[in-house]
C-alpha cells in the first residue's frame, strides 16, 4: 500500500486553492495513492478556521477519506484547537507521527 502525506504549512491562499486542496483530494478520489493524509501544521490552521470556503473543502476531503492531521502544539498556540476538532479533524502532538511517516518505506512525504 502507497500513501501520501500531504505537509501543509503555508497560508499562502493562492498556493492552498490551487495547489494543496486540489492535489491533496484528487489523490484519493483519483485513486493516484492508496492513502492520503493531510497533516497541518502553523499558519495553514489560522488560515483555514478564518476562510468558510477551505473549511468546507476539508469537510469534503474527511467525508471522501483524506486523513487529516492537526499539529496540537501549533493550534494551541493560535488559539485554534477547538475549530479544529468542530471540522472533524484529529488534532494532536506531530512530531513523532510525521518523522514515522518520513521513516515509512511506502510513504512520500511532500510539503507545500
């Protein structure tokens, strides 16, 4: 089984449009990985509790499958945690899981 783990850290909101929602869905709708895990870290949480739109693509992407991963330290910190957990997202500590996903031999592992 291939997975991909999707790192997403950038509140840049042109690069999240087109780039880190659309890859990150198509992956698992389009069948390109087995599994696919959006894991979110800093300033991508303050983006996405503010911006209705991307809430309601991470809602879609649980409901058809995507994993998704929040950083607990970093949505403290922000103030986040719990519009977090409202969208159905697991939140978490990360450290450990993402060096475990970075030492899986069938596991890629790409940041934007």
């Amino acid at each position: 089984m291939n997975k991909i783990v999707v790192f997403w850290k950038t509140d840049n909101i042109i690069d999240v449009e087109n780039i880190v929602i659309p890859y990150t869905h198509n992956s698992l709708k389009k069948n390109w990985w087995d599994e696919v895990v959006l894991l979110i870290w800093g300033a991508s949480q303050k983006l996405l509790v503010e911006n209705d739109s991307l809430k309601l693509d991470i809602e879609a992407m649980i409901h058809d499958g995507v994993r998704v991963i929040a950083c607990i330290g970093c949505s403290n910190n922000l103030g986040v945690t719990n519009e977090l957990l409202e969208l159905g997202i697991e939140v978490m500590g990360t450290g450990v899981v993402l060096t475990n996903f970075l030492k899986e031999e069938n596991t890629k592992v790409i940041t934007l």
